[in-house]
C-alpha cells in the first residue's frame, strides 16, 4: 500500500482540523481529493508529507511511518502544494538543477522534465518572469524531478490555459500508471477526466470514498430522465408510477423525471407508454453529476 492513513485526528488548540480520517491509496491509483474550503484537505495533505505532525492516528508512505522515518518517507513523496514556493530570482533550468542536487538524482531527468511538462522554451528565463501556468508546470517538473513513488498534488492545474490543461492532465494520467496520485482541486472536469476514484472530505470527517462510477450510481446521487410524448399526458400519472420522486413539466408533453440514482426508470417509462397507447417521441437519461453530489454531502 502506497499511502496508508489509520484513524488520523488533528487539533489545532481546541479546534478539530481532521476527526479519525483512515483510507488506503495503492500503487497506480489516481485519487481525487476533494472538499470544500477549509474542510482539512490541506491539512491533511501536509500531514501526508510531514510538514506537519498528526494529533493522533497513523500515516505510512510506501511502508514508512511518516513520523518515525521522517526523511526517508519524504523521499519517496513529490509534492505540489498549492501556493506553489518557487526561487523566483533563479532561472528555470538553474531551480530544477539545484532541486536535483538536493534530492542526489539523476540530472538527465531536468532535460526529461522540461520536454514532458513543456518548459523547453522557458528553460532560460528567470521564474519571476513567468506567467501563472508556466510557474505551475515549473513546480510539477520539481515534484517528478526525483522520480517519486508518491505524487501529491494541492490544485495542480491552477492558472493553466485549456491547451495547458490538456496537456498536464495527460501527463498526471501518464505518471500515474506506475505511481500513487492523490490529487486535490475543486474543478470536477478534472477529476471526471483524471481520476479513478473519489475521497470526499467535509468538515474533517470522510464522507465518500468511492470510485466516480459507484458514487454516482449511489443514493448520494439523482437519475433524471427527459422524456417527450406525442399525446397528452398528465403530471399525476406520471407520479403513480413506482421510484419516481419528483415530476417537472419542461414543455408541451415534456417532463424531467426524478429518481434515486439506484432506479432507472426507463424501462418503467415505455411500459407505462405501452399501457396507455402513448407514443414516446423521446427520452434520455442525464449522467449523474459528480458536482451535484459534492454539494449534497457537503451541504
């Protein structure tokens, strides 16, 4: 297990940062960390990397207790925090070389690293000079720069352009085939198009941890089916009908349709159709949103 976390609580004076947090990351997993502002996802990402000790409860990387092997546990961590520390008054290829000699790596991954997160015509500039997004791409290039076992990511795609986004997406898609990702952002489409599973966190305690598919097949979800007859059809009919929670009229003989994410009623709708004669000029079924979940559990 890459990252295993065992019942992890975090007190700040008396105010409870994190409540009994456990869960298990393996090896090729890209997790997406999630939650709103100020519900411990910070805290529990420094935690995870040692900046900062856990009240109780235990944190392991790659077998190692965090707290006891400190320095060994981080080397097996890249992290990208989200207020991305950067030298400012060094040039880009001069950073990743100093970052190189603080981890003893191997300085052939520099010119790998510039090629794969886009830097090669950066390479020579001062990071002040930057823009946001290509800071962002220099602070993922030092977290890969070690060839880490770990990646932690707190917002990783901040200040990126849609071209830079596909393109760093990829590569956290890329490295997270051989490695452990925990990834932390509150844009869903990116998680939607990264991640295999979901950690949902609010107010310090856990409160989903499943992967997209399952959550949103769960209760936390809503199916909802648009549907559209030819003949006149009553609301009232249509709310006798078994598992259907709500009905909305949209239109002329149109309605939105609303059930537990565990039912869908399509097959229910073309039977009622079929027993009442109606024509079905069309349905379809709306996915699940995995923001509309979100907002439930941390409502």
């Amino acid at each position: 297990m890459s990252i295993k976390v065992e019942n992890v609580s975090k007190l700040y004076n008396s105010q409870k940062a994190l409540s009994e947090i456990s869960f298990e990351i393996c090896k090729g997993e890209i997790v997406g960390f999630l939650g709103p502002n100020g519900a411990g996802k910070s805290t529990m990402m420094k935690i995870l990397t040692g900046f900062i000790p856990q009240t109780q409860g235990k944190v392991r990387i790659c077998g190692l207790d965090v707290c006891e092997e400190n320095l060994k546990a981080k080397s097996k961590i890249g992290y990208l925090p989200e207020h991305n520390p950067l030298y400012l008054d060094m040039y880009v290829r001069e950073y990743l070389g100093f970052i190189v000699n603080l981890y003893k790596a191997d300085p052939c991954r520099i010119d790998d690293m510039i090629q794969k997160t886009g830097l090669k015509n950066e390479q020579h500039k001062l990071i002040s000079s930057l823009s946001k997004g290509y800071r962002q791409r220099v602070g993922l290039a030092q977290a890969l720069l070690n060839n880490p076992e770990v990646l932690i990511l707190d917002e990783p795609t901040t200040g990126l352009d849609p071209n830079q986004l596909v393109e760093i997406r990829s590569l956290i898609k890329e490295m997270g085939a051989d490695k452990t990702v925990l990834l932390s952002t509150h844009i869903m489409q990116e998680v939607e198009a990264i991640c295999d599973r979901v950690i949902i966190i609010n107010k310090g305690v856990i409160v989903a941890n499943k992967t997209i598919e399952k959550l949103r097949k769960s209760k936390d979800g809503k199916n909802i089916i648009t549907i559209l007859f030819n003949e006149k059809v009553f609301k009232n009919e249509l709310q006798e009908i078994k598992n259907v929670e709500e009905v909305d009229e949209i239109g002329t003989n149109e309605f939105k349709i609303t059930s537990d994410a565990c039912h869908d009623l399509r097959k229910q709708l073309f039977e009622f159709a079929v027993a009442k004669k109606f024509t079905v000029l069309q349905m379809s079924l709306e996915e699940n949103k995995l923001e509309d979940i979100f907002h439930k559990l941390t409502n």
